[in-house]
C-alpha cells in the first residue's frame, strides 16, 4: 500500500505541544517545613531487602522511610498500599501524568481512583544531580512497569521465577497472609528506583541503561498516610545489560524508617472530594 505524504505535514508536525496536567495549582509539600522536621528524626526501624527477592514494611503517617544503596548498584521496584485499604495502591500512570517521566524530591508519590492523594513526598534524592542526559535518559521512573513473569515467558518462551512482579506477590503474601490469588491483583506498577531508563527517539521505545546509583546513594520519602511498602531488588541489579534472570551482578537494598521527635504539622491528605452526579 503506497502512503503519501500531505503537502502540509510539515506545518502539523510543526504545532506546539501542550501540558496535559498543568500541575501549578497542586498542592505545596512544603520541602523546606519536611526538612525541618527530618532534622530531628530518629531511626526506628529497617529493613533489608537481599538480591532477587521483595520484602514488606510498614510506615507510620509522617515518618519518612529511605532506601539505600549498600553494597553496590542495584535498581528496585517499590509498590505502596494504604495500610487501612490496600486496594487503595500507588498510581503510577497518573504520577507521571502529573510529574512527568521520572520522580525526584519534591515529587509525590499519588493514590489509584477513587481517593487519589498523595501517598508520600520525595524528600530527599542523591541522584537528583543525573536530569536527563542525552540519550533522554533520567533516574527513579514511573514508565516501567515491572519486570513480569508473563512477559518473559511471551518473549522469551521461558520461565523466571524472581522477577520483579513475583517477588512483590510473594512479600505481600507472607505480609498480610494472603493467598496468591488474593495478593497478585493489589501488585501495581513500580516506582523504578535508582533505575535509569527513557524512551528511544527513533522509535519511541522503552530503553534501560546501567545505572548511575552507588553505594551510600538514597532516595528519601515522607509518609503522607500509614503505608505499606513493597520493594523488589531487581534480578536487573544496576539494569545496565539484563534483566529477568540470574545473569547480572545483584545487591541488596537497605530500607531505613525515621521516626520525627515532633509531628509535622500538617494534616494528612483525605480522598478526593469529587462526587458522581
């Protein structure tokens, strides 16, 4: 079939885009007063997360919880659930609608339809210095999914059973008790950490590249509202060649819960107050 070009194609492509979610009038997350209070915070709790596997924490309403690099590069897939309705998750589709492509501080972390609120604040992010560099590659994304069992098995005709996805079911389960068949459908799509990912100019595709986390490196965030977290050390580990199987070189992340020694203050986000006519 022989396609023509119109005459004016250049003028169409030529039009100006247009933000989708103008995001000036979100609410303020008030950086300087968070970090006030992180000041005199205190460490209550942590966690460790070992290579190709997930584990479960939980986070009080304004403490703040961070995640850190400590041994060597290694990317995560983190999942947060309200801890009073974990059908109420992470919505990653309308975090980059409102944010864009990847998160750094000052960025929040936004809840799934009906409630959508904010879950947690970037507050803190060693990797915020990257931006997007000139394969439009950028750190911490919202537009990966999460490495899956299914798609593995679609591409490649084999089956994985530390992905991403599967190490998320298999902590939830042995957090809340849950069967698989009742855990796998509140597993979401990711926040990405420390990966480093962006799409290819040439054909809009999804690409990954090694990323530039080291040890010490931390992304750090303030619980708006009593959470649940998910996270997955990627059987990717720093995603720079593969991921989903045993191949690359993989390191356990550290998560850390900083209680405040005063509250912050604020008032915890409730759901949206939209009503269906």
């Amino acid at each position: 079939m022989i396609r023509t070009i119109p005459e004016d194609a250049a003028e169409r492509r030529a039009i100006r885009p247009v933000i989708c979610y103008p995001n000036h009038t979100l609410p303020d997350p008030d950086l300087p007063g968070l970090q006030a209070v992180r000041l005199t915070a205190r460490k209550s709790g942590e966690c460790l997360v070992p290579p190709r596997e997930a584990r479960c924490f939980h986070v009080p309403a304004g403490h703040f919880f961070r995640i850190t690099s400590v041994e060597g590069p290694q990317v995560g897939d983190l999942n947060l659930w309200s801890a009073a309705d974990p059908r109420e998750r992470f919505y990653s589709g309308k975090t980059r609608a409102l944010h864009g492509t990847h998160l750094t501080r000052g960025h929040r972390m936004w809840s799934s339809f009906p409630h959508l609120r904010p879950m947690a604040t970037v507050t803190e992010d060693t990797l915020e210095w990257y931006g997007i560099d000139e394969y439009g590659g950028s750190v911490h994304d919202v537009i990966g999914t999460r490495c899956d069992p299914y798609t593995h098995r679609l591409l490649s005709g084999q089956d994985y059973h530390h992905c991403c996805h599967s190490n998320l079911v298999n902590a939830l389960m042995a957090e809340m008790g849950l069967s698989r068949e009742a855990a796998e459908p509140l597993v979401h799509d990711v926040l990405n950490v420390f990966m480093c990912t962006g799409f290819t100019r040439d054909t809009g595709e999804y690409f990954m590249k090694a990323s530039p986390v080291r040890p010490g490196d931390h992304i750090e965030f303030f619980a708006e509202i009593d959470l649940i977290g998910g996270l997955s050390a990627c059987p990717g580990g720093d995603c720079g060649s593969a991921h989903s199987s045993d191949a690359a070189a993989c390191h356990p992340l550290l998560v850390e819960i900083f209680a405040p020694a005063r509250p912050a203050g604020r008032a915890e986000p409730g759901p949206s107050v939209y009503r269906w006519p």
